[in-house]
C-alpha cells in the first residue's frame, strides 16, 4: 500500500500495515513529537458509526491504559481523525506467539511463556478485567523472551454492567473458547485460564487439542470433549493441564496466581529429581573409583 493510501492522523506518519484482522487494522507509525515508532490500530469509518463497534473500541482504549504490566501491551493515546478512530500503543519489535508455535517450543519455553502470560492475566482480572480471547496471535514478544498480552478488543471489565454483546452470541475464538464461552454463558477469571490451558497444549506439542471440521464441532468439543494427554516426556505438566482444562470451572485453578504457583512446583520437583540423578552417578563413579584403587594391588601388572 502507498504512503498516499494509508490513513492520515494528525501526529503520526503512518508507514505501513503490520496485521490486519475482520474490525480493525494496525499500522506501524511514527509519533512525530517524540519521533518514536508505535503502533496504531485503526477502526475503519464504516465501523466507526457503528455505535456498538465504536463503544467497544473506545472501551478497549480506556481498558489497557489503566493496565500498566510488563506483560500487557502499553497504551499511549486515543482519539479520532475524519469518523477513523484509532488506538496508538506501544509497537512491539518481537514475533507473536503464533510464530513461535510453528517453529517449535521447548518445555522449559512453554512453561516459562506460560507463567507470564498467566501474570499479566492475574494483574488484569485484579482489575476486574478478563480477556476473553487468549491465542497466540494475540501474545507478541517485546524481545527474545519476553511475551506480552495484547488485543483486549472483546475485554470484559466485570464491574462494567453495560451490555455490548447481543444476547446469546457468544463472542472470543472458537479453537481456545472455554466451555461456558462456546454455551453464551456468563464467564470469569477462570474462563481466561482455560484458554491459557489450550494454549499450553499447543505451545507443548505444536496443534491443539479440539479441532473440529467446523466452528460449531470445535465448540462442541470444547463442551463435551476428553481431556487430551500429553505425551509420556511431557507428563509431568498432565496435572496442570487437567485443572486448566476442567470443564467444571469450580475444578479450574481459581486464579492465575495458583496456577503459577503450580507450574513452578513442577519445575521444583524436576530441579530436584535432575539433581538426585546427578549426584547418584557422582556416587556410582567415587564408588567404581575406590573399587578400583582398592582392586589396585591385585592387579598382575602392579607388581
């Protein structure tokens, strides 16, 4: 796209599309004041004089400026040029989660991925805020190992009694929906650790763990599915992923905090388990070398 062709907001010289989704799209730009790269996420006119789209919108806007995390995308200005409402936030230089997945994780990356996703979500459901959309392509990194939450367009501030949503129309993505999401529900703190767990799935073995041939079959998978197995050099995370999963959300963690918590006595008892291992071989070659220095004398050639 030309220069020409991108929008024009007063105070920013917009360079290029970075993602483009079905309500908006993001632009890397310059804030020319402070002459720095950002991010502007772009509400095209059409929806703009939407007055649903245009509430949630300036909904987002509000919501992520009050939550100021290291792992929550940093939001810098809102406002609107010519019916165009827009967001201009922090640009993050990293990939997206989406990417990583598909060149494959570590354990140790996934977990540690996790309990950071699983901190900003903590911070955010203390602010009564819950996510609603949790997938990889809505976690970036803002360097090699840092990820960050991003994308609160469907947040739900739970002390908010405004209705945006019709009805009975359930809203989030279908591969990483909570149960109570796929039946139009009412959802919670635990409905965002749900879709952490089906993220932590895919992060650990590269697909997920409900696909369906269509939306509605993925969904009923959600409800109605098995709890997937990992395989047997990944077992050791089969507990954590059994709460995330529940479909009872009073079998869930009940916050993010207690699911860090988990994970990190996970990786204790592997710590701990890595470190008998080691020192029973140290034992076994002192032993075998003793052995040998008492064996010595009776050696034929020692004499």
């Amino acid at each position: 796209m030309a220069t020409s062709e991108l929008p024009q907001i007063p105070g920013y010289r917009l360079e290029k599309i970075l993602g483009k989704g079905a309500m908006a799209t993001v632009y890397l730009a310059i804030q020319e004041s402070l002459d720095r790269r950002v991010a502007i996420k772009v509400l095209p006119a059409h929806l703009g004089n939407d007055p649903i789209f245009s509430k949630r919108f300036v909904k987002e806007g509000k919501t992520v400026a009050r939550l100021a995390h290291p792992h929550i995308v940093t939001i810098y200005d809102t406002g609107s040029h010519q019916q165009q409402l827009y967001i201009a936030m922090e640009y993050l230089e990293g990939d997206s989660l989406k990417q990583r997945i598909k060149a494959g994780l570590t354990p140790e990356q996934s977990a540690n991925y996790l309990c950071q996703i699983a901190q900003a979500l903590g911070y955010a459901h203390r602010q009564h805020c819950i996510h609603r959309d949790i997938k990889p392509a809505n976690i970036l990194f803002r360097d090699a190992e840092t990820a960050v939450l991003s994308d609160f367009g469907i947040a739900k501030n739970l002390e908010d009694k405004t209705q945006l949503t019709a009805v009975g129309w359930r809203i989030g993505t279908p591969n990483y929906m909570s149960p109570e999401q796929a039946m139009a529900k009412p959802v919670d703190a635990r409905s965002d650790l749900y879709s952490l767990g089906i993220l932590f799935y895919e992060m650990l073995t590269g697909t997920r763990p409900y696909q369906g041939s269509d939306a509605f079959e993925t969904a009923r998978l959600h409800v109605k599915g098995p709890l997937p197995i990992l395989p047997e050099p990944l077992k050791r995370f089969q507990s954590v992923l059994n709460r995330l999963l529940a479909k009872d959300p009073l079998a869930r963690f009940a916050s993010a905090e207690e699911l860090i918590q988990a994970v990190q006595k996970v990786n204790a008892s592997l710590s701990r388990s890595g470190s008998q291992r080691l020192r029973i071989w140290i034992l076994a070659a002192l032993l075998a070398a003793l052995a040998g220095l008492l064996a010595y004398p009776f050696w034929p050639f020692a004499h």
